[in-house]
C-alpha cells in the first residue's frame, strides 16, 4: 500500500509534484526512530552499571526495560505530533523546515490521519503498560511508580489539562525522565535495589536530553510562540536558548569529568569527553545560523550524535569495569 504525497517543486510556478510513498515509510517518519535512542541508551546503561556492581544480569528483564521505554517513547512521539498539530504549532510543510524539529510533518503533509496517528499512539502506550504491570509483579512496586511517572510524562507533555511543555516545565521534564527515572529504573529491575552510582550516572543522559529538546526549539521559535508553546525558548529568546543549551553540555561534561577523575563512578566513564569536539561543533554552527533553521540542522543532528556517542561510551566504561572487577 502507498500514500499519495503532494510536494511543491516550483513554488513561483506553483507546479505540484505527486510522489506515492509506501506506508511503512510514512510510519518510520511519524514514529521519528532518531529521537528513540535517548530512551534506549540510558535503559542500557542502567542495566549494565548493576551488572558492574555484581548483580547477575537477567537479560530477558533487560530487554523488556528497554522495549518498554522505546513504545513509550514511540507513544509520546506520536502524541506530541497530533497535539502540536492541532494546536497549530506544526504547520509547515515538510521540506520547508529544519528535518530535526516541528515534528514529523507527516500531518501537514497529510499523509496520516490524527485519528490515527493517536490510535496506534494508544497501542504503544498500552504495550507499555503490559510491560510494566509484568515488571512489577516480577521485581517490585518501585518499577509501577517509575513506570507511571513516565507514562503520565509523556501523556501530559502536550495533553490537556497539564501540558507541561507548553508552560515552560518541558525540558526539565524531559530531562528527569530520560535520565534519572529510565537509569534508575533499568537499574533496580536488575539490582532490586536503588543507589547513587546509577542516579550520578543519569544525569549525563539527563542534561544532554536537555539540550538537546532545547537546541530543537530554536528553530521552532516563531512557531511554538504563535502556537501558544511557550516552553523556555519562546519564553526567554533564541539567544537565551543557546545559552541554555551550552550550559547543559558544560554540566554534563563536568560531571562526567569530576566523577570519573575523583572515582565517585567508573573512571573509564572518561571515555565520554569523546564526543567534546562534537558538541564544540554543533555549538559552532547553532551560534553562526541562530535566525536560519535550515542552515541549523547540522547543529541539531550532531546533538544527537553526542547524546549517542557519549551514553555509548558510558556503556563501554561500565562493561570494562565489570569485566575488570
């Protein structure tokens, strides 16, 4: 099955260019698999850090953790598309914006339905309810508390009455639940227990989520403002933004550096200064094209390489150590 995709090629001429795409890549674009690493990574790096502290590693609990939190993720993805939709926040074509933020564009597009885009946003959610019901029964009641946290932050990220990312609490939302809630999570269905190595940790995911919700709001900033989206940037201003962002990538920098140079975690977390020059980079390019969206893109992309790159090595650093000890 295709889906009949309308794009305008000669704008001056107003010529039309009809281009039939297969369903499956519609849906690939709706989910936006490259924002789903930054749930998937931090669930990794839990498990592998009580692997490290001696727990034996029960891979199928491990899996499941992170299953759980990629369908949640693909849930709020879906979700946050629909709602920013209807709120005419994203309204630009899709070749007409920065890939990277103003969501899929697969609304605008026309390609899928809200209806349905919610409908299988309801599947992913209840899929992660199975999940976490099964990992509560098998490992305790602090995985339903976490787990519910973080449905109800994705749910309530743009859902009405709460919409936290719409009043200015988002990226410190985001930076909770893709840090300290999915480390610590992943980390007591292996330990049965919590600790502060793992909640230290999390705040490397953490901050570098928070740049990187806030690096994709700059080019969003007229729009998020004439939608109502009043999260920190429309609030404060693009300058103030890239101020934000720099500051999360110092803070997480410095906290790997401080940790890992003083033995409070691993020292082989060191490895994740790797991706410096990178962040350096994206920094480079968000300041020079701070007005252009398109011309930020590459900023945007390499803040998720960084985010990629570090948490990697982090799970490399923990993996070493467990092999070491």
């Amino acid at each position: 099955m295709r889906i009949r995709s309308e794009n305008l090629t000669d704008k001056k001429a107003g010529r039309v260019e009809a281009k039939l795409l297969p369903v499956w890549i519609v849906w690939m674009r709706a989910l936006r698999l490259h924002f789903v690493g930054p749930s998937i990574l931090p669930a990794l790096l839990g498990g592998i850090i009580a692997w490290a502290h001696g727990c034996p590693i029960h891979l199928f609990h491990l899996m499941l953790v992170v299953a759980g939190v990629a369908v949640n993720h693909f849930g709020l993805n879906l979700t946050d598309d629909v709602l920013d939709y209807r709120h005419a926040v994203d309204l630009q074509k899709g070749e007409e914006k920065n890939f990277f933020t103003g969501g899929s564009g697969v609304l605008t597009e026309g390609l899928l339905k809200d209806s349905q885009m919610l409908k299988v946003a309801a599947l992913f959610f209840a899929m992660t309810v199975v999940i976490g019901v099964y990992l509560t029964y098998t490992c305790g009641w602090p995985v339903l508390a976490l787990g519910l946290f973080g449905m109800a932050s994705s749910i309530f990220y743009t859902a009405p009455p709460i919409r936290f990312g719409y009043r200015g609490f988002g990226e410190a939302g985001l930076l909770v639940n893709f840090g300290p809630v999915i480390v610590l999570g992943s980390y007591y269905v292996q330990a049965q227990a919590f600790a502060w190595e793992p909640l230290i940790a999390s705040l490397v995911p953490g901050l570098m989520m928070w740049s990187m919700i806030i690096i994709n709001e700059i080019p969003d900033y007229e729009t998020d403002r004439r939608g109502g989206k009043w999260n920190l940037v429309a609030r404060f201003g693009r300058k103030t933004g890239a101020a934000l962002y720099a500051g999360g990538l110092v803070v997480a920098y410095g906290v790997l550096a401080v940790t890992g140079l003083l033995k409070i975690l691993s020292p082989f977390v060191l490895l994740g200064l790797v991706s410096l020059p990178l962040a350096v980079q994206s920094f480079v390019i968000m300041r020079r094209h701070l007005n252009d969206p398109l011309a930020m893109a590459p900023a945007n992309q390499a803040m998720i390489k960084i985010h990629s790159l570090t948490c990697a090595a982090m799970i490399a650093a923990y993996l070493i150590e467990g092999i070491r000890l």
